[in-house]
C-alpha cells in the first residue's frame, strides 16, 4: 500500500490537514501518533469515577474565526461555556484577568466607572518604552504592585523564569480590563464539544482515506512505508535530531484529586499566584464539561523542566535556536512542519487550526 501523505501526530494539526486530503482531495493518509490515543494534548477521556476529564490540562474553546468555528462544527455539537479564572492570593480570591472587581478589591476602594479605574491606574502604571518583555508589558498597563501578585510568582512557577525574561507576547495573553467582566477570554465563539474532544477527533478521522496507527513512532515505520509526503506535527528539533542543540519546552506534571462532593472550588480554575504552593493552577472540570454529577474531578498542574513537550518558551534565544531548524526544514522538499511543536508557537487551538487549514490550501492549489 501507497500513500500520499504521512502525517506524524494526531493533534490538531495532524488531525486536521488528514481530514482535509482525505475528504476534499481523495488523497490516501496514514496517521502515526506515539501515544495510544488520538487528539494530541487536547484529548479527553471518562476517568475511573466517571468524571469526564482532560489528561493534559484544561482546553477551553474560544475564536474569533468563523471558518475554524464552522469547520469544526461538522464534527461536534456544541455547548456554551465561558471560562472565569479566579486567582489565589494570600488565601483570598481575585478575578483574573485584572479587573475593576480584582482593583477594588486589592487596594480596598470602591471604583465605580471605567474612567475612574483608568484615573486610579494612571496613578499606578510605569511607562516602559519600547515594550521588551513581560513585565514591561504587565507594569505598563497596571504597575508594579499588581504585576507583583499576579504576574511575577505565577510566571516563575509556570516557565521556571520571570516575566522580564519573556517575550511580552507571553504575559500580554492576558488583557486587563476597566469593568466588571470577569471572562478569562472574550472571543465571539466559546464553546465546549458537547460529546468532549476525543469524540470530534474520531469522527475527524473516521474517513475511508484515513488510517489511524496509535502507540507508534514515525521513526520506526517510515523506512518500510510507502508515501510521497510528510506532515510533521512532533517537536521540531527532535526531527533533526537534534542537530543544533535541544529546543526547550516546558512540560507539565498533572496530579488529579476525585472529590465526593458537588463541587471542589467556585470556578472552572483557580491560579495558585503566590510561592507558597508548588503547583500553578488547579482546574475542575466539570464546570468546562458541565457534566451533571455528585462528585467531581479536579487536576493540579506541577510546572517542570523535563518531560512531555507542552509549551515553546518564548525567549530570544529559543527563538535564534528555532530559527536555526527552521532554515534546514525549507531545504527539505515535499516535508511540512505544522503545529505548536513543529512550528515552535505558543498557539491556542484555534490558531493552530487556522494555520493547518491554511496549509492545506495551499497545498491543494499548488
Ligand atoms: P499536539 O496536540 O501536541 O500534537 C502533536 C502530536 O504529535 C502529539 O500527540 C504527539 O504525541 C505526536 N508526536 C510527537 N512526536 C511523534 C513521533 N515521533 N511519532 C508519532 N507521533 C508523534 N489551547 C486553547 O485554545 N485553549 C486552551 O484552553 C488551551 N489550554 C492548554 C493547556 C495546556 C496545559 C497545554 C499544554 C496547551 C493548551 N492549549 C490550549 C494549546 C493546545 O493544546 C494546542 O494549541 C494544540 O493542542 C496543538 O495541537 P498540535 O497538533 O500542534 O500539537
Ligand atoms: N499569567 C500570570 N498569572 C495569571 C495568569 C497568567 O502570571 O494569573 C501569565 C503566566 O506567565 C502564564 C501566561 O500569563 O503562563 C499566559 O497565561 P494563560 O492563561 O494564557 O496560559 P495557558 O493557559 O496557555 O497555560
């Protein structure tokens, strides 16, 4: 048997392009995934309990994309959900991201309009100009006393560096906001898969065209299968072997705690800002599921060096590093590098999405 294309990886990115050749240009696909499920880090599953989870963290919905909204609704029905993030500092509870409730509450006034949060924040911001890194970003548009509860101990947790030792495109995912609206995102589009993720990935992949090989390395097949194209969707430096030096990510180590109540905490995550916990964020998922159960699911997220491949981290060095891959990978004919870990892109869902979709546009108009 010949295919045309072999797909490595079976998240998002691999997922996508597969469906794509498959189902708009009868291109016959063999998708390899090392784990033994499909998905990527987007795949959920029933724990022991019953209790719907997500096995690498929390993966919340959201676009402001049409198109990748409507793409994906011919494989899911949908539910509503808007994710509230709560942060926890010094035992107490804030909104994140910054609000006027999280103002008031942080330095004891009563604000009542924009304008005044405004005037209250000119009072506070420092102006950092040009904007080089995270803090510069964060203190920018708060100043240093919030950027201090919020930002600065969280970030150490979660990247192992501080904010001044990031890109500003890191921070500056979370906007800051002069009213009372306390939704982590704001995108026109926010839903939950009705039936969860790994359902949509199944009928994604169910397609005559398609075959799914789980539990199995590229590395160890490719000599003996036969195709005419690569879609490479692994880390990218681990293509190269590599070559120039490992490209850091950073991983995740998930410890998940079964609760016979109604509820563990009283949002969907709670950020754990301060040093006195190890642990980043705790998440419960049955409020991003709502799933309708006595008892529930929460996870912890333990930052680590080490491990499965979760985030690039966006530094300037890492970015020369990548850049370096990248120049080998344009001297590669008939070889697509897609996604998060191939392209080496702190991407959400949806972008990575937009930008596969992307691909297989133009390769099927070349
Ligand atoms: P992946 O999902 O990583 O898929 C790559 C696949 O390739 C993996 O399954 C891997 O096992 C496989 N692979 C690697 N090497 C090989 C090999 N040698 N042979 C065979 N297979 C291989 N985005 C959002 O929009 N909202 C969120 O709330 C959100 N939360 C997140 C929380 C966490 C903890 C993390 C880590 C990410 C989150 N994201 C979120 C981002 C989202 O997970 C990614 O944008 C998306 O899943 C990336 O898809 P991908 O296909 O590029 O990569
Ligand atoms: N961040 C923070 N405090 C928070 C939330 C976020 O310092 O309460 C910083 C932190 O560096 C984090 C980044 O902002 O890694 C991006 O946050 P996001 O929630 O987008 O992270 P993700 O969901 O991708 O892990």
């Amino acid at each position: 048997m010949k295919y045309d294309y072999l797909i490595v990886g079976a998240g998002f990115a691999g997922a996508v392009m597969a469906e794509r050749l498959a189902s708009q240009s009868n291109k016959k696909v063999l998708i390899v995934e090392k784990r033994n499920h499909v998905g990527g880090n987007v795949y959920d599953v029933y724990d022991e309990h019953g209790i719907l989870i997500h096995k690498y963290g929390p993966h919340i919905f959201h676009t402001n994309s049409k198109e990748v909204f409507d793409y994906l609704s011919k494989f899911t029905e949908w539910r509503f959900y808007e994710h509230k993030v709560l942060a926890n500092y010094q035992g107490d509870h804030f909104p994140i991201p910054i609000n006027r409730i999280t103002i008031n509450k942080f330095f004891d006034l009563d604000l009542k309009t924009e304008g005044e949060v405004k005037s209250f924040l000119s009072t506070k911001i420092e102006n950092r100009f040009p904007i080089l890194n995270s803090e510069d970003i964060i203190v920018n548009q708060v100043g240093r006393e919030l950027f201090e509860a919020f930002f600065k101990n969280y970030t150490k947790k979660q990247w192992n560096l501080f904010p001044n030792e990031l890109s500003p495109s890191v921070c500056g995912r979370i906007p800051v906001r002069f009213n009372d609206d306390y939704r982590y995102f704001t995108d026109k589009y926010q839903f939950m898969p009705k039936e969860g993720y790994t359902k949509m990935f199944e009928k994604m992949l169910s397609h005559k065209n398609i075959e799914v090989a789980l539990s199995t390395d590229y590395k160890k097949i490719i000599d003996n299968t036969k195709f005419d194209k690569i879609i490479y969707t692994g880390p990218i430096d681990a293509f190269f072997d590599y070559q120039f030096g490992k490209l850091p990510y950073r991983s995740i180590r998930f410890e998940y705690e079964y609760y016979k109540k109604q509820n563990y905490q009283s949002a969907g995550q709670v950020n754990f800002v301060d040093m006195k916990e190890e642990f980043t964020r705790v998440t419960e998922y049955k409020y991003l599921t709502l799933q309708n159960t006595d008892a529930t699911t929460i996870s912890k997220e333990f930052s680590l060096q080490d491990g499965e491949p979760y985030y690039p981290i966006p530094t300037d060095m890492n970015r020369k590093l990548f850049l370096r891959y990248k120049q080998e990978a344009e001297k590669l004919k008939n070889i697509i590098f897609c996604g998060r870990l191939a392209e080496y892109q702190y991407y959400n869902m949806d972008q990575v999405i937009a930008y596969s979709l992307n691909k297989f546009r133009k390769l099927a108009n070349a």
